[in-house]
C-alpha cells in the first residue's frame, strides 16, 4: 500500500470537489411543506433531508451545536479569511452580515443558501467571472473535512498495520493487523489478479487506495452525530474518483486496445463509421457510469433512512402526538433495518467501484499482457 498514493488522492479530490460543493450550497433546496395544527410550528422535510445531504460551511451535530469552518475567499480586493461562525446569530442561523476587516468587503449568508452582497447583488462562485462581484472560493466545507478525516484514518490504519509486520515479522497478525490484511489479500486475490492479470501489482497502489477510501468514506456517512458528513453522496467526490480511473484506464492502456476501439475485429470497412462513434462514447461512457452509481447509491440509503424519521414529525404535525408515537415504531425499526442494510452497501459499493476500475485496467493491458 502507496501512503504517498493516499494522500495525492484525497488531496485532490478536496481540491477538485471544493467548487462543486459550495455550488451546492449556493442552489436553492427542494423542500416539501406539511400543514400544520393551528398552533404548530412548520416542518419542512424537504429541507430537512437535503440540508443533510448537501455540503455546508458547518458541521451541525444538533441544535445549537455545530462546528464552523473556515471561509477562504479570493476577491478583487485580496484574500479573504474568516470564520463562518461570523454569519451566525445566537440561534446559529446564518442570517447575519459580515464585513471584512482585510479587504473591506462586506457578505450576507442568506438561509445558508447563496452569499449576497449588503445590496443584494449575487456573488459568483467564479474567478472567471468579468462581474465585479465575483470571487474564488476555496472554503473548506463539512465534506472537505470529511475527506481529510478520511485520509487521516487511512494513514493511521495502515501506519498502525505496518508496524505492527515491522515488529512481528512474519508471525501470525494479530488485532487489526489481520483483519487488514484479509481485505487487503480480498482486494488483490479477488479483485486484481483475476481481473488485471499479470501487471496488476501496478495498479495495486490506487486500487487499494480507492477501496479504503471509498468504504470509509461509507461509513462515515452512516455514523450520526457526527455533522452528516457525506463524502461519496457528493457527485463531485465521485467524479474525481471516476477521472482517477479513467487517466489511469487511457494512460496505461497498450496499442491493442487502441487498435479495437478505432477497429474492431471482425466488424466490416462499411460499418466502420458508425462503430468508431460508439466505441469512443463507451471509452467515456465507463467512468460517468462509475461516478453515478456511486453517487446514486450512497445518496439514496441517506434519503430513505431520513425520509423514515421525518415521518415521525410529519405525522406529530398532521395528526397529534399518539399518532406520532405509533409511527415512531415503524419508522424506527425500518430506519434500523435501513441502516444495517446501508453497512452492507457500504462495502459493496466500495468492491463494485475497484471492481469495475480493475476491469478497466485489465481491458487496457490485457494484449500486453497476453501476447
């Protein structure tokens, strides 16, 4: 296992997600409204459920309680740093202005939504923007933490296993030194070897990497009050992985099969031109189908898992609290069952990805390697 190859990978993925991620907090959020009793609060569950899957300036573990992050904003007047603590009222609520000491300017977080101007003139999330407004945005957002909290735990695992082999040579592993290499040997036995074939020790440094990522990533996820962090249900973090893949997939790849996607064996001269077109879309066609099943999956699990304890409120809202104490029931145990379920998917996912990366690797050297 490559750590360097660990760190290049989450470094960039947190520098490649960063602008998506707060494009995300600049979109407007879906919501579905419940009508309330008359002297009832409102529920949005709508907004509830995407405010925890959608990427924030904070990591909100409960009411009253959440953890600012650092603002890294670059204006035409200089840089910008400061906490988002500055846009919070006694509430938390981001409903404050805040004006720069620095550089003079001034910024009005809006429902946590989109960064305004004190006239109310949008704010472009683009250095390439000829708006006067317009700024570079490298805010380290909850899933930008996340990422590095990952990396972290990547480090100190296999630091941990790797002296642990230092100390004890080749006798039995003991602890968490043999429940890693149990995965490690899965991902090289079960997954490179037959898939890759000769050459696949290396690929081992980024498919090893991947997996734990991924997989860790999974399962932070699912841990709660922890600020729902949601590293792989970011589409940004999943179209980096998908890029890695691919450059990998293209840079690797040997005249073999080169030579099949611009002429395929077997397919006659006439039906060339319109081969060739289709072949070139399944070469990009393979890592956009990484990054949204990837996506997809990891988003859905959240969705359901807070659809079913927003129910809950909907029905203490809509109907009174007996009502509400009987749905609890369901909506917890199948919260419960949702969420076992999701510790499975957690690994899959993780498999599925390095799977089908591998498979990739193994089509790009598989004349090389046969030949």
């Amino acid at each position: 296992m490559s750590f360097v190859h660990s760190l290049i990978l989450a470094f960039i993925i947190a520098v490649g997600m960063n602008s998506a991620a707060n494009a995300s907090i600049v979109s407007s959020a879906l919501s579905e409204t419940t009508e309330q009793h008359a002297a009832a609060e409102e529920f949005n569950a709508g907004e509830l459920i995407i405010h925890h899957v959608l990427d924030a300036n904070e990591i909100h573990i409960m009411d009253g309680l959440s953890i600012p992050l650092p603002m890294i904003l670059w204006t035409s007047n200089g840089l910008d740093v400061f906490s988002y603590s500055n846009f919070w009222d006694d509430q938390q609520h981001a409903t404050l202005t805040f004006t720069s000491e620095s550089t003079g300017n001034t910024y009005a977080f809006s429902h946590g939504l989109s960064i305004v101007d004190v006239e109310g003139n949008s704010l472009a999330h683009s250095g390439w923007s000829v708006s006067d407004h317009s700024f570079l945005d490298f805010s380290i957002t909850k899933n930008v933490a996340g990422i590095f909290f990952a990396m972290l735990l990547i480090f100190w695992v296999f630091l941990s296993v790797a002296k642990s082999y230092t100390k004890r040579g080749l006798a039995p592993p003991k602890g968490l030194q043999s429940f890693m290499e149990v995965l490690i040997m899965f991902v090289r036995d079960e997954v490179a070897k037959p898939s890759i074939g000769k050459k696949y020790e290396r690929f081992m440094p980024f498919l090893l990497s991947v997996f734990f990522f991924i997989w860790i990533g999974n399962l932070l996820g699912l841990i709660p009050f922890i600020g729902g962090i949601n590293i792989t249900g970011n589409i940004a973090v999943t179209l980096i992985l998908a890029l890695f893949t691919f450059v990998i997939t293209t840079v690797n790849a040997n005249k073999g099969y080169w030579k099949h996607i611009v002429s395929p064996p077997g397919v006659p001269v006439w039906l060339l031109p319109i081969m060739l077109p289709i072949e070139l879309i399944g070469v990009f066609n393979k890592p956009f189908v990484l990054c949204l099943r990837l996506f997809a999956n990891i988003t859905a699990g959240h969705i359901i898992i807070l659809s079913f304890t927003a129910l809950i409120f909907i029905f203490n809202a809509s109907s009174g609290a007996g009502v509400a104490y009987g749905v609890s029931v369901g909506s917890v145990l199948f919260s419960v069952f949702m969420l076992s379920l999701e510790l499975l998917v957690a690994f899959l996912q993780a498999y599925v990805f390095t799977l089908l990366s591998a498979i990739y690797f193994g089509q790009a050297v598989e004349e090389h390697d046969r030949h």
